[in-house]
C-alpha cells in the first residue's frame, strides 16, 4: 500500500494527505511541486525515477491505514 508521507524531503513542506502540491516516484520519494519544477526537474534525486502526481486517499481510508508513530 502506498505510504502518504507528509511532508517534502527537500525543503519540509507541509505535504497532507488531501495535498494536490504532492509529487513522488515510484519509491514512494515525496517532493512539494515547486521543488520538482524549480529545483529537481522533475527528476527524483535519490533514485532518478521521475516524479508524479501523488493520489490522494480519502480521509476515512487515511485515517485507518495511516502507520501509527
């Protein structure tokens, strides 16, 4: 299942769930839309995988799978 990280990993980026601003790849590497437009060119910097628009989880569903800290 895909985990919905909350936050951008290259400049903190409050990124939740219902967040449209959210980009990952295929290794599930969560970026903010202007870091990957304006800084990685869309290319993830810790695979090289290219970065998309990450879905969003309908919140009853977020709230039930979301991994307890």
């Amino acid at each position: 299942m895909l985990e919905i990280k909350l936050n951008c990993e290259n400049c903190g980026k409050s990124l939740p769930n219902h967040s449209t601003d959210a980009m990952i790849c295929s290794f599930e590497c969560t970026f903010c839309r202007d870091c990957v437009e304006n800084i990685l060119k869309n290319i993830c910097p810790n695979c090289g995988g290219e970065l998309e628009k990450r879905p969003i989880r309908p919140q009853e569903l977020f709230e039930k799978y979301r991994k307890k800290v």
